[in-house]
C-alpha cells in the first residue's frame, strides 16, 4: 500500500468514527455496509475496508461473518491497547503484576469510597470468575479488576485497567496459570468485595496490594519457560472478560 493510500485510510478511519458519534450509535448497532461507505465518500470499496480493518484492531468496530459490520465497544473507549502485541516473557508478566501493583491498590480505595451502586453489584457477580476454569472465565462478562475500578465512579480508571488487561492479555493468562488456587483467588476477591461495599477504603487498599503480592510470588517462584507461548489468546474481549486475578 502507497503512504497515500495509507493516509487516506487513516483519513476515512476518522471518518466513520465521526459517523458513529455523530449518529449516535452505540456497541451493537450495525454500521453501513462498504458499498455504502465507499459511495458516501467518493472512494474505493478496498479502501473502506482497509479503515475498517484499521478500526476492528482496536474494537471500534466488529466483522460478524454473513452479518455486517457492527459497532464496538472499542468506540467507547478513551483508551485503547495496542493491537499488535510483542512477544510475551518472563519478566514482561512480572512488568504487568509491578504496574497492577502501583495503580490498583488506590484503584481500590478510591472505589470504597464512592460505591457507585451499580457497579458495586458487578463487582460482587465477578468476584465469582476466580472459580471458573481458564476456557470458561474468559467468557465471563466483566473481569473482576475492571469490575474493581468501575466501582470507583471514574470512567477513565476502568478504562485504565481495562486497557492494561488487554494489551498484556498474554501475560494475564500466565498469571491465571500461575496463581492457580482458585479457591484462595476467590476468597481475596470475596474479601476485596466487602471492603469496598462497606466503604472500608484502607482495607480495600490493603486487601488488593496482598493479593497482587501474592501473585507478585506466585510468579517469582514458577517455573516456565522464557517466552509466553503464542497459542495464548490475543486480547481480553471487547467486554473486559478474562481471569478474575
């Protein structure tokens, strides 16, 4: 593709993105097909799909085969991971556990203390995904740690999170791997909970910055090989599912 071409695709990426937030449209509403796009701007079918291509790799919008193209929920997001991930490794799953450490105990607090009421419901239903296998967890609704952030009220933390799941999303995986007492998992995330529904924002702090210690542990003393294997999943779907660590 010409630096032209790419440019323009870039141009018609923002485009459509514009059309999504002018018409309003949320995740799940169906986009207009190619041929239309293409006609409303004067330009190639190709070049529609090579900015479509370009908005489905960060989730603004989804390819459902024989369906259409479709709104994601990437189009909500203020923040998105980078779609192309490197190579996992050792020390890259100890980097994602460090940053998780820094950000999410005051994460955590920060959600005792405003209890958005809703979100505090969602957290207590994730706090089950620790007791799911890794196949059947990924296919929970919402991840517990982004359940945690959204209880705080602020939209850009759970976006923070979130972001941070995903583009270490191999490395989560490991982590569930390694941190493989679910009963144990389930319990701090029961505990996390309560300390957040009672408003006890020292305890929830405290409770998260043990628990991500415990992982920080668990990692240190495994043994596995230098790089995360490639079989691993790509992203932590559209709607934060994953491991509840």
């Amino acid at each position: 593709m010409s630096r032209s071409e790419l440019s323009l695709s870039e141009h018609l990426a923002d485009s459509i993105v514009e059309i999504i937030r002018t018409e309003r449209l949320v995740p799940g509403d169906v986009l207009a097909s190619s041929r239309d796009l293409a006609r409303r701007f004067d330009v190639t079918t190709p070049t529609v799909r090579e900015a479509l291509r370009r908005l489905e790799a960060t989730g603004v919008v989804e390819f459902r085969h024989g369906s259409g193209t479709y709104v994601g929920p990437g189009s909500e997001r203020r923040l998105l991971a980078n779609p192309h991930l490197p190579r996992g490794s050792r020390e890259s799953v100890l980097e994602l556990v460090e940053a998780r450490l820094v950000l999410e105990p005051a994460v955590a607090a920060a959600a005792a203390r405003t209890r958005a009421p809703e979100a505090v419901g969602e957290l207590e239903a994730a706090s089950a995904n620790a007791l799911h296998p890794p196949e059947e967890s990924l296919r929970q609704s919402v991840h517990f740690h982004v359940a945690l952030a959204a209880a705080s009220g602020n939209t850009l933390l759970r976006e923070a999170v979130e972001a941070l799941l995903q583009v270490r999303a191999r490395e989560q995986v490991e982590i569930r791997h390694r941190y493989n007492d679910r009963a144990r998992d389930h319990a701090e995330h029961v505990e996390i909970f309560e300390a957040v529904r009672d408003g006890d924002a020292a305890a929830a702090e405290r409770l998260t910055r043990e628990h991500l210690g415990s992982i920080r542990e668990a990692v240190l003393a495994a043994d596995f090989p230098d790089t995360v294997p490639e079989t691993a999943p790509d992203t932590v779907p559209e709607t934060a599912s994953g491991t509840g660590r």
